[in-house]
C-alpha cells in the first residue's frame, strides 16, 4: 500500500466514521450474538423451535429490503441506521420479557430481521459510496480487522455478564452499546440516494449472480448460527462458547488486512478460489470434533480460513456494486443471500423432524456449506 492510499484511508472522514461506528456494533453484538440460540435453549425451546426462530427472522426481513432502501432515500444512509437501533433493541426487550409472556417466536423474529435490515442495507451503500475501488480489498479487510480486534474480548465478556449477572443485564448492556454506535456517523453530512426499481426486471436482471449469492447465504450460517449451537451441544457451558469465540477471533483478527491487501495487489479471483479451497475441507470435518481442544483448534482454523475466503468475495461485490446501481444490486444480494439461509434451515428442520441426530443434522449442514463456498469461488468469473 502506498504512501498515498495511506494518507487517504485516515483522512477519508466518511469511511473512518463507517469502521468507527461498524467496530463499536461488532462488539456490541460479539457480547451476545453467540448467546442468543443458547439463550432460547435455556428458555426450553427446542433446537427445532431455535432454528424455526432463524428462519422468521431471514423470511420475514425480506420485505423489508426495500423499506430499508426507501428510508435511506428519504432520512439518509446515517439516519436509517440510527432507526434500526431502537428496532434492535426493542428485539432485546422481546427477549427480556420472554420469560414472563407469550411472545411468539415469529414476531420476534420479525423484529430482528427489521433491525437487520435497518443496518445492513445503508451500511453497504455507504461503504461502496466511501470505499476506493483500487484499495477496496485493503479498505474493507482493514474494516474486519478493526473490529475483530475490538471484539476479541467480547464473547468471554459476555459469557461472563451470562453466569455472574443474567441474560437480562446483557440485553441491557448492549442496548446502551448500541446505542454509542451510531454517535461517530454524525460527524459529517448524512447522504440520500435515490432508489428506483423496476420489479419486472429486477429479479432477472442480475440472475448469473443469483446462484452465488444463495449459496453465499447457506455457506455463512453455518458458520455463524449452526457452528456456535454445535460447540454449545457438545461442550455444555456458556464460558466454553465464550472462550472458544474468543479465541477464534484472536488467532484470525490481522488475516482480513494481509489478505485484502493482497487481493488488491494481485488478483481477487486467484485469492478468493484459494481462499475457497482451504475453507470447504475445514467445513467438511468441523463436525467431527466433540473435545475442547480439538473445538478450539477448529475454531481457530475455521475461523483463518472463513476470512481467507470473505475478504477477497465482499471486495469483488463492493467491485460488482459500484458498477451498477448500488442500491438495486445490494437488494439483490440480501433476498437471495436470505432465501439461502432460509433454505438451509428449512432442510435442518425437516431432518429433526424425522429424527435424525442431531451431530449428523450439523455435520450434514456442514457439508452444504463446504459445498456452497466452493460455488461462491466462482464469484468472480461471472458476469453481471
């Protein structure tokens, strides 16, 4: 990286407030993101009824997509991310009071995925607005790296609060976490974009990036959702999960900024397909430790390799973004990339539902997403 692009990166006000602002979530969310499936667990739902609860919250934040996108039009992309704040912790609120009332897990799941979407949707448009296209792999690895580093002591921190406190002085903490986030993204001048979509075309219009982006979707809850609930199953203790996240956060924090680099320097399709074929083997076996040592070391390299082969593919789709119409092509990509996970979790359910194991249900979903990233390989070879 040049002189140049260095001076660039701290003084680009704009992206600064982005990883600001993204580093302070992250680790909000690295408190208790791992806990949540537990923390159904422990309110005696089934593992059914937790991944039923995944499934409304993709489903059900589809539709609000486009409302997202509607609002960053109208409030601004800074605007709209503070709105999904409230949102996000009012879903904590459901939580809090799941104990004490029938809420059904569809409306919670609801209101998750509407503070999702809240976040997700302007975040993009104001990274592919902000970022540089010939250091983008750089701008966002560096983005990963921040906040890995930031979170690293999250999950054990978490754990902590869990056993020492309760789930309810977590939801509270994070709240106000949260809430913090979004101070660093008014220091400048909110922006507006106008989103305009034809629903006749849309759907067709970017169809050759239809298959990555599902696959995408599978391949990332796997490792997000279904890894955590499996280390949980076969370990027991929240503090386990809690140091193995940890951990898997350490051991990978600088690899998203040596990678993003590289991808930059050389060439993103070579980085992201070696990226893929270190990843898919690692998902393949993930499903057949059950000590914690063995956890560990497979989250650590599960974790090395999910970052080896992310970096490279959110760079070529901030690449594919900038060349078309941001705000259309980001919609694309959230609705299939949830009917993917919609999708694999739909498969889990039915397993259980008949009855298979429970490890074999994980190992299977496991396969799929070693399966899925080898597809996302291709990300950069199609045209759209």
């Amino acid at each position: 990286m040049n002189l140049a692009h260095k001076i660039h990166f701290f003084v680009n006000r704009e992206l600064s407030e982005v990883y600001v602002s993204y580093a302070m979530r992250a680790f909000a969310f690295s408190m208790i993101g791992l806990f949540i499936p537990i923390f159904l667990l422990n309110m005696n739902y089934s593992l059914k009824e937790v991944l039923l609860f995944y499934f409304f919250v993709e489903l059900l934040g589809i539709p609000f997509i486009f409302l997202s996108a509607k609002l960053a039009e109208k409030i601004g992309f800074k605007h709209t991310i503070l709105l999904s704040v409230p949102v996000q912790i009012l879903f904590f609120f459901l939580l809090f009071a799941l104990g004490k009332n029938h809420i059904p897990l569809w409306f919670i799941g609801l209101i998750y995925g509407i503070s999702s979407m809240l976040f997700w949707m302007p975040f993009h448009f104001e990274f592919a607005k902000n970022s540089d296209k010939k250091k983008r792999g750089f701008e966002f690895g560096m983005l990963e790296t921040f906040s890995l580093l930031v979170v690293v002591a999250g999950p054990i921190l978490g754990a902590v609060m869990i056993e020492k406190f309760s789930f309810n002085a977590l939801f509270v903490m994070v709240s106000l976490l949260l809430f913090l986030s979004t101070f660093p993204l008014f220091l400048s001048k909110d922006k507006k974009q106008p989103f305009n979509i034809n629903f006749k075309k849309f759907f067709f219009k970017y169809e050759q990036d239809a298959n990555i982006f599902f696959h995408e979707g599978i391949a990332d809850y796997a490792y997000v959702i279904i890894w955590p609930i499996f280390i949980y199953f076969m370990l027991g203790g929240i503090m386990n999960l809690g140091i193995i996240g940890s951990i898997g956060c350490f051991f990978t924090a600088f690899v998203p900024a040596i990678i993003g680099n590289l991808s930059d320097k050389f060439s993103r399709e070579k980085m992201l397909k070696i990226g893929a074929f270190i990843a898919a083997p690692v998902d393949v076996l993930r499903g057949f430790f059950s000590s914690f040592s063995w956890i560990l070391v497979w989250t650590a390299l599960s974790s090395f390799a999910v970052a080896f082969f992310h970096t490279p593919f959110i760079a070529v789709f901030y690449d594919k973004t900038a060349k078309h119409k941001y705000e259309e092509y980001v919609a694309f990509r959230e609705i299939y990339v949830r009917l993917g996970r919609c999708a694999l979790l739909v498969l889990l359910i039915i397993l259980l539902a008949i009855e298979i194991y429970w490890q074999y249900v994980f190992i299977i979903a496991f396969i799929l997403a070693a399966a899925s990233t080898l597809v996302c390989s291709r990300y950069s070879e199609v045209k759209s």
